[in-house]
C-alpha cells in the first residue's frame, strides 16, 4: 500500500472526526482518512494535538515525528503493542545466537555498500567499481570494519565539492541527517509493529540507545537519502541557504515515496522498510539469516548476499 506523509509546518490542530485525521487552520480544514497515512512530521511549535488523535495514531501505526528549535527531527512516537506474536519474537530476538546476528550483520553491511555502489555509479563510475570491490570483502559481522573503509571512500567522492561529514558548517551534512532521521522513525516504528524489542540490536550495542535494533536495519536504507541529497545539491537546491529551507525538507520527507528494489519486486521505501521488518522477525523466530530482505536500488541485479 502507497502511504501518505503530512509535513505540518505552520499553526493549527490536529484532531479526529470519524476516524478520519483532520487538520484545521484558519484558512480552511483538510481531512485525510488515517489509514493512508504513514508518518506525520510536526514542525510548528504552534500545533496543537487531542489526545484522540495520538491513539488513533498508534492503532494505525503511524509515526509522529517532533523537530526542535532548528526544525532538526528530535522525538517520535511508537505504539506500545504491535504484534500479537510480540512475546513470542521478542524472546526468540533475545536468544538469537551470535551466529545468527554475525550473518544477518554481514548481510546488511553488505547491502549498503552494494547501494552505496549504485548510488555513486549515477555520477561516478569508478567510485562505483570501487565500492563495489570493496563490498565482496565483507567478512561475518563485517569483523575487519569494511563499512567504515567504504563510508570513508563514500562521503569523500559523493558530491562535486568534497563535504566534511557531520560539520554544523555545512548543510548537506544536516539534509542527511534529516532524511536519516525521518527513515529510522520509520524503522523503529515497523520493529516495534512486528513485535521486536528496539533496544536489542544485532550489532548496535548501546546503553544509551533505546533504537539499537533501528540504527542496525537503517543501513541499507541510507544510500537512498544521500541519492536525494545529492540530486538536490546538483540542483542549487542548497545555495545561499544556512538551513534547511520549507521546500527542501518537504522533498527529504519525500524520500519515503522513493521506489526500491526488493524480493525481486519494486515497493516504495517506507513499505520495504515493513518488509524488511517483517523478514527481520522471521529470522529470528526461524533462527535463518536468509530470510531477510533487504532494499536495493532500482535497476541493480540483485545478488546473494
């Protein structure tokens, strides 16, 4: 199923009528059934909520997202029941054998490189022979640190003018980290709907990190923001601006809408997230680390990973 996602940026409230998520301002209300809908960002610190409207939210499972002061994503919501196995597969995610989470790591290491090799091939062939190369030499729970090696390579050669990554100073660091922030909200929303616990990961092993889970079956998803990013950057999407603009954060919400290859078929990404998701929990409860699917970018030849 295509969902939609609301970006709320100015003053208003947000109630339910009939089941229905109905948006008021003074310029008019707009309704939208609440089962076509997939996550709701809420920008505008002058929003205001009923309390309706978060468990209607939560029975839909839809993903609320919350941005500070620099309109950076901050918080989200997530249902406190999601599967009705949820017992059941949280215990098989907690015995999941080393084995297990050494294999399944492998494979998501790997297909984010192999996306990241698809995504560089759009502008730079060599870069995209390179990251693929460097893919083959991922070892089980990628033990000699090759998704760092890539990243390096990656983000050195991804845009025309070489950006420092994680720099307050330059704003296509803060579009990634948007669009990441906006895909793991999502994410998380889909583990904790198939009944895993988020704060497990398989390689992500954080105290601190109640989204550990999350942080792990993002991966592969992220290539498909930095194809966003970039395409923007080639567009002047981010010239003379020091922050994110209205146009271009509604563009990196977009990046949900985007299409993925997947199992040999074509989904936009925030289903393939539930796919993946739903893979996920098979390999747990089965205890095979080949049930799991993961994205690829369109036109590439699916390998075995």
């Amino acid at each position: 199923m295509f969902y939609k996602n609301l970006y709320i940026r100015n003053p208003c409230k947000i109630s339910i009528r009939n089941g229905q998520i109905v948006v008021s301002n003074d310029e008019g209300r707009h309704v939208v059934p609440s089962d076509e809908i997939g996550a709701i960002v809420i920008e505008s610190r002058a929003v205001t909520v009923t309390a309706s409207f978060f468990s209607i939210c939560a029975e839909h499972k839809i993903v609320v997202i919350f941005t500070d002061e620099k309109h950076m994503p901050t918080s989200f919501t997530l249902p406190v029941s999601g599967h009705s196995r949820s017992s059941e597969v949280a215990k098989a995610q907690i015995l999941s054998t080393n084995r297990l989470k050494s294999r399944l790591w492998r494979k998501i290491v790997v297909s984010k490189i192999v996306n990241q090799s698809d995504a560089a091939g759009m502008f730079n062939p060599k870069l995209k022979k390179r990251l693929a190369v460097i893919a083959r030499r991922v070892k089980m729970r990628d033990s000699e640190n090759v998704e760092a090696e890539a990243a390096a390579v990656y983000f050195k050669n991804l845009f025309t003018v070489p950006m420092i990554r994680r720099s307050d100073d330059d704003i296509r660091s803060a579009a990634l980290d948007y669009g990441y922030a906006v895909v793991r909200a999502c994410v998380a929303r889909s583990i904790v709907g198939h009944g895993m616990i988020p704060q497990i990961g398989i390689f992500h092993r954080s105290g601190l990190n109640p989204f550990n889970l999350a942080d792990d079956l993002i991966e592969p998803y992220r290539p498909f923001v930095d194809i966003v990013v970039r395409e923007m950057d080639e567009e002047g999407d981010f010239d003379g601006e020091d922050e994110l603009t209205t146009e271009t954060k509604g563009r990196l919400i977009r990046v949900l809408e985007s299409p993925t290859s997947i199992s040999g078929g074509t989904e936009r990404l925030q289903s393939a997230i539930d796919k993946s998701a739903a893979s996920l929990k098979r390999c747990f409860l089965d205890g095979n680390a080949d049930d799991i699917e993961l994205p690829f970018v369109p036109g590439h030849n699916e390998i075995v990973l």
